[in-house]
C-alpha cells in the first residue's frame, strides 16, 4: 500500500469525515472575462504602501524565499494605463 492509498485509508477509517461525490458543474456560457469587471482606476487603498512592499520583500529575502512583488508606481495617478 503507498502512502497515497494509506492516507486514504485512515481519512475513511476517520468516523468525523464523511466521503461525498463531487460532480463540477459545467460551463455556462458567460463571455465576461476579467478586464470587463476591473476597475480602470482603483483607490488608493488597494495599494501597498512603498514601506509595506519593503516589508515585505524583506521577510521573503530573511527566509530564504522567492518574491513575486513588484515595486513600481505607489499612486494610481503614477500609473500608465495599458491596453
């Protein structure tokens, strides 16, 4: 037995969780994507701020660990609009 199947094993031998079939309903036909419902200009509040991102990079850089922060303009009038 592997350590998949013996996992599966003591989750099902587990008298507080129940197994239950799961179907993923399908497509609906929606056309809206993402770029239909975001804002063209968003708060400042939706920012970190230029010592936050720091923050930020900083722990991951103590850690050992890849950063996917990017730091750029800090207000939303700084930013260019891309299309």
């Amino acid at each position: 037995m592997n350590q998949v199947e013996r996992m599966k094993h003591r989750l099902l031998q587990n008298p507080r969780i129940k197994m239950v079939a799961f179907n993923f309903p399908r497509g609906t036909g929606l056309t809206a994507s993402l770029s239909d419902i975001l804002e063209e200009q968003p708060g400042q509040k939706y920012f970190l701020s230029e010592k936050m991102a720091k923050g930020l990079l900083d722990h991951a850089k103590d850690r050992g660990k890849k950063s996917h922060i990017i730091l750029g303009p800090t207000k939303p009038e700084d930013m260019e609009t891309q299309t």
